[in-house]
C-alpha cells in the first residue's frame, strides 16, 4: 500500500514511521541550563551517525506550546549534554522522566534515580545507566518543528562488568540489558533475541554463486 507523504496530516506519517522504524535505540538524555539546574529526558529518534568524529544525534520536539524542550533549550545554551543508554532495570524510571514536568523540575529525583558527575562535561550521567556518553555539541539542525541535535563524543563511561576486555575495547553487549522502543505509546523490546548473520566478502560471494 502506497502512502503519499506530501498528501498526508503530519500526525498520520508520524504513525506510519514510529510504527515501522523499528526497534530504535532511546537517547536518555541529560543537561543542565546555565543555572546549573539538571533535566532528564528519553527520546527514541535516535542513533549514531559517524566514527571519526564520533556524532551521535537525536531529534528532540517542541513544548505543546511550541517552545522548545528544556533539553534542546539548555543545550543551546550551554552546549554540553550527556547521553545515557536505556537498560531494561531502569525502564520504568525512565518512563518517570518523560513525563511533561514543568520547567524547573529534577526529573531524576522525580523518579528515583542517581546521579553521577561526568569527567568531561557538566551535565551528570545516570548512575543506573551502564552505558553514557558526554557529548558537545556539533550541530544544531531545525526540521520543522523539531530540532536534529548532533553530539560529539568525547568521553563514554560503560560499566566494568559490561566489559568483556577493556584493552581490546570489547564490550559484552548483551550484559548492558538495554531496550530499544518499538510501535505505539509503551511499548519496547529487549535486546535478548538476537540472530548472527556474518559479513560476506566479494570473494566468498562469488564462490557462493560458482558453488550453486
């Protein structure tokens, strides 16, 4: 079934997309406006996007309003911004934290939650994270109504045991325990069922196909 965007309300294409862009990884993000006051967010329009430099982004909304959100407000502010990553323990305080608090609100201590100061950036991370990345910003990018944040990375903290070995950078991913978000308005999935599918090379392809 074919759906024209260009004729379609706004409401209707973002049904069709966050149903069918799935599962997305959730950007729980952290910032503090210029008076050091922290805000904490989850958002699932999401990913990573280079490695050298190391850009991550995510699209942050407006207030029903129209204004923008504390977290794309304080980080044209101050430019600083930590990104935690979402493990299934903490799923429903990170519900906590999308709530639609007033401007001024700790939603951390809201929901329970720790914080941890960062190495690199004044934002704090999320104690109960495993995994969280201090960002600067690279880019600030408008696209409608919502604002295109992109990162760059210039620390990350994962934790010890989530560490298969630290010398050779590898990480036990499936420890993390992490969920990403799928269709509708709760629902996620876990990071558990997973399928291995290796990389082919031109020369084992071409060997496939002689084969066959």
């Amino acid at each position: 079934m074919l759906f024209d965007f260009e004729t379609l309300s706004a409401q209707d294409r973002y049904k069709l997309v966050v149903s069918s862009v799935v599962p997305r990884p959730i950007a729980w993000v952290v910032t503090q406006d210029a008076a050091g006051t922290v805000n904490a967010a989850p958002y699932s329009f999401f990913n990573a996007f280079s490695d050298d430099p190391v850009v991550i982004g995510f699209g942050a909304g407006p207030r029903p309003a129209g204004a923008l959100k504390d977290t794309a407000d304080n980080i044209r502010q101050t430019g600083e911004f930590v990104v935690n990553l979402v493990p299934e323990s903490a799923i429903h305080g990170m519900n906590a934290t999308a709530i639609d608090f007033p401007p001024g609100v700790d939603e951390l201590a809201e929901a329970g939650l720790s914080k941890t100061a960062s190495s690199k950036v004044k934002p704090p991370r999320i104690t109960e994270s495993p995994v969280a990345l201090e960002c600067v910003t690279f880019q600030l990018i408008p696209a409608g109504h919502h604002t295109i944040v992109l990162g760059r990375v210039i620390a990350m903290h994962i934790n010890d045991d989530c560490m298969l070995d630290a010398a050779k950078f590898y990480v036990d991913t499936p420890k993390l325990g992490l969920v990403g978000r799928m269709h509708g308005r709760g629902w996620y999935t876990r990071t558990t069922d997973r399928i291995e599918v290796p990389r082919i090379s031109v020369a084992e392809w071409e060997a496939k196909k002689a084969a066959e």
